[in-house]
C-alpha cells in the first residue's frame, strides 16, 4: 500500500507479495505514489478491484518515470524470486483467491 513516512517526509509504496514485503518506491505525491502503488500492484496479477484507478486512467506525464521505476522494481523482485525457485516448480501467478495482503487502495483507506 501507500503510507506516510514521517521521518523521510515522503509517501511510501510497498506492497505484501508471497509472505514478504516488496519495496516499490515513494514519491512527496500522494497521487503519484497511487499510480506507482497500482502499475506494480498490476505487474504483480494481483486483484484489480483494490486499484485506486481503473485502466480507462491514463498516468499523467509528470509520473510516467517514476511509475516505469516502479514497474522495473517489481520486475526486478520476479526475477529475483524465480531464479531462488528449484527448477523443476512452476510458479503460479497470483490470484484473486490467493490475495491474502489485504492492501486497500489508498484513495479508498483515506476515506474510512
């Protein structure tokens, strides 16, 4: 999810993957960090109703870089994740049914 780091002053992205905490990014934007929050929550196959936007939501210019960090990141930890994998397993995409973490998307968690 996304929270406020108040002793770096930024928002935090990270995100509860296969019993362990991915690091995403963080950004001084509440909206940015969302649309960071969401490309990796996407990459990851992870349950599209706890996005904070739908597809048809273009990420604003001034976030593209910052959410391809994101994605890159994500990637990064797949691969990571996959070559400490035995290679005679395949490894299941996550579903919906096995999203365990809970992360509510940020615009829905500030308005409860």
């Amino acid at each position: 999810g996304v929270f406020w780091n108040k002793q770096i002053k930024t928002f935090q992205v990270q995100i509860w993957h296969h019993g362990k905490t991915l690091y995403v990014g963080i950004s001084a934007d509440a909206k940015e960090a969302a649309f960071m929050r969401d490309r990796a929550w996407r990459d990851l196959g992870k349950d599209r109703s706890k996005l904070n936007f739908d597809d048809t939501v273009p990420v604003p210019n001034e976030y593209l870089a910052s959410v391809a960090n994101a994605s890159k990141r994500v990637a990064s930890h797949v691969v990571q994740q996959t070559a400490q994998q035995p290679s005679s397993l395949a490894i299941a995409a996550p579903s919906p049914d096995n999203d365990k973490d809970g992360d509510a998307p940020l615009l829905e968690a500030a308005q409860h």
